[in-house]
C-alpha cells in the first residue's frame, strides 16, 4: 500500500541542524578498537554480573585482554548491593560517579560515606568491603601490586579536597588522587582543562592510561586518528600511543586517567 500522507519535516530540519542524534542511528558508534588505542563510548558498553559481586553489574572497558596492565571498569551497583573481593595481590581504586557507597578500609576499620568524586583505594590483600544500601554508579581501577618493597597504605578522599598540583609548560589543572610516593604502583589524575585549552605536550611514552571523560568535549588524538569525544567516553592508551587533547564547546572538560608509575619500564 502507498502512504497517502508523508511528512517530510524532519528531513527538513536536520538541514537547520535542530535535533540531529546520532546515537540512535542504527549500527552507529563512535567506539573503535585499534592496536594501541580504544575509544569506548556509552551506546557500546556491554553490562554483566561478575563473581562474588552482590546485585550490582559491572562493563569492563578495559583488561589485560586488550594488552594493558591493569582493568578499568564501570559498576552498577543495584539496592543492598556489595562489591566482590580483588583476587590475591589485585590493588582497587573506586571513584565514585554517581550515588552512594560504603567503604571500609583495613586502616581505620571505621565505614565513610562515599558520594559523587570521593574515592578510595585499597591495598591489595587488605580487608576490601563496598556496599550501597540503595544504589551507586562506581568507576573502578585495578591492577596486580608490581612494588617488591613497597608499603601501599589505604587511602580515601575527595577531588575536591586535593591540591591544584604545578605542570610546568601546560595549562591544564591537576590533581592527584593517591600519594606521589614510592609505595604506589600507578596514580590516578583528574585533568581540568577549559574549552580552548589544550595538552602542550603530543605525548609519547612508556606509561599506560584508562580515561574516562566527565565532563565536557573536545577533540583526541590517538594515534593519526582525531576523536570527537564528550563526557562518557572512555579511552584506552597502549604504550608509546601519540596523544593530545583539546577542549572544545562551552564547559570545563574534566578527565579521570590511569597511569602506571614508580615502575622501572625496563
Ligand atoms: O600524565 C599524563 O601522561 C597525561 N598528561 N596524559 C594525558 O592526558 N593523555
Ligand atoms: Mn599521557
């Protein structure tokens, strides 16, 4: 049968540029996985319950089976939920996205509240409990304790409390979540950058990085590929990758990274 009527309008629009989505176009993604770099974006994330995790679901973005050294993932976490414990010599770094958890560290024994940009670290074979009583959206980092005679202690905290840290040549702001100390294996950065404001470096290096970008847009270059992205998106970076970042639209571009220290790469 024809259609007796047709509407046309929306073609008609996209010519004005209103409501042009691409997320809902079928087969469509920005994600890509190439030999040294990934860009995951949020319509690829793939959810799946995980061993010794209670009611909550994890996507890994990131694992050794990609390369790396260390696994980055999202959490779910549903009401009366509780996190797995690390296999043995497996570090954990949480970042909380959304929510509330629970975190007791073997250090003080006593629970804090974690929301939104707290975090916390826990040592690897330490007393490891996460829990939410009515929900929470976590990122988590996680790798084996590389450091023979390091002495890794429990650390918890705030993003906000933490010290805009001198990157001379760059304009980016800087914070560091765990100690610069010799007794951590990798240290976990959260990069402010405003729209114009750009790496000055086109870094090349031995380091690994998960990214996760919280807020904002700009432009990645990874490699020869340049990379429109915005909050959501997560970036894996092999080793010696060429990348670079320029802030873009009208906010602050904000991004959380990995990146392995302390360790001879030799
Ligand atoms: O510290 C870093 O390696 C960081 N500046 N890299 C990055 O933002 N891609
Ligand atoms: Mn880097």
């Amino acid at each position: 049968d024809l259609e007796d009527s047709w509407d046309y309008s929306n073609v008609f629009s996209t010519s004005r540029n209103e409501g042009i989505t691409f997320a809902d176009l079928p087969g469509f993604t920005r994600s890509t996985y190439q030999r040294d770099h990934a860009l995951i974006t949020p319509e690829s994330r793939v959810f799946a319950s995980m061993p010794g995790w209670k009611n909550a679901l994890t996507a890994h973005l990131i694992s050794p089976a990609t390369g790396s050294k260390f696994s980055m993932y999202l959490v779910d976490m549903k009401a009366s939920s509780a996190a797995g414990t690390p296999p043995a010599g497996v570090e954990r770094f949480v970042f909380v996205l959304d929510g509330a958890v629970k975190a007791t560290l073997s250090s003080n024994k006593e629970e804090k509240l974690l929301h939104a940009d707290d975090y916390a670290y826990f040592p690897a074979d330490s007393a490891n409990g996460l829990s939410s009583d009515a929900g929470a959206g976590l990122l988590i980092f996680e790798r084996f304790y590389a450091l023979k005679s390091g002495q890794a202690a429990p650390v918890n905290g705030s993003t906000a409390e933490r010290p805009v840290l001198p990157v001379p040549g760059e304009v980016f702001a800087l914070r560091k979540l765990l100690p610069s100390s010799n007794d951590y294996d990798f240290n976990i950065h959260v990069m402010d950058f405003r729209p114009g404001e750009a790496l000055y470096v086109k870094e090349v290096h031995y380091n690994q990085h998960g990214l996760l970008l919280l807020q904002g847009q700009g432009i990645y270059r990874l490699g020869d590929s340049w990379y429109p992205v915005q909050a959501g998106d997560a970036i894996w970076m092999a080793p010696y990758v060429v990348q670079w970042y320029g802030a873009l639209g009208s906010t602050t571009s904000r991004y959380i990274l990995y990146k392995d220290t302390t360790e001879d790469p030799l």
